[in-house]
C-alpha cells in the first residue's frame, strides 16, 4: 500500500517527510512529484512503508494534524487511472 498526502507544504522536503513517517517503521520510499513548468513542488507527496500495519497506524495519526502551518489529508493512495 501507498499513502498519499496532501496539502503539503511546498518547503516540506523529502528528509522532512522521512523524520514523520520514521515514527511510523521503515521507509521503503517517498515520492515528491515536481510541476514540470515550475520545477516546484505540487504540494502533496507518497509515501510507502515496509510494513502494511504500520501505514494503516501513521494514516490514523497524521490525517487531520496540523504540520508546517498546513492540516495534513493522509490516505491510503488510489491507484493511477489509465487515460
């Protein structure tokens, strides 16, 4: 599974996401996806945990919290649709 989050901060960075999301079990990846005119970031970011148990717990947690001046949306991520 992949979370996904929203309403990130665009000065959030990946290191700051990883010092969240450690608390939560090891980190197999973070996706920060970049506007590709702006090269900025698009405000919210994936991540994905080695353990299924342990994203279910961080999505709990997090979703609704207040971080970097924003109320974070945290959820499992839906899969891409085909277009």
């Amino acid at each position: 599974m992949t979370i996904y989050i929203g309403n990130l901060s665009y000065q959030a960075s990946e290191d700051d996401l990883r010092q969240v999301f450690a608390e939560y079990g090891t980190i197999k990846r973070i996706t920060l996806p970049m506007d590709r005119e702006t090269g900025r970031m698009r405000g919210f970011a994936f991540v994905e945990l080695e353990e299924d148990a342990k994203e279910d717990v961080a999505i709990s947690e997090l979703d609704g919290a207040e971080w970097m001046g924003r109320q974070l949306r945290v959820n499992k991520a839906k899969p891409k649709d085909s277009r």
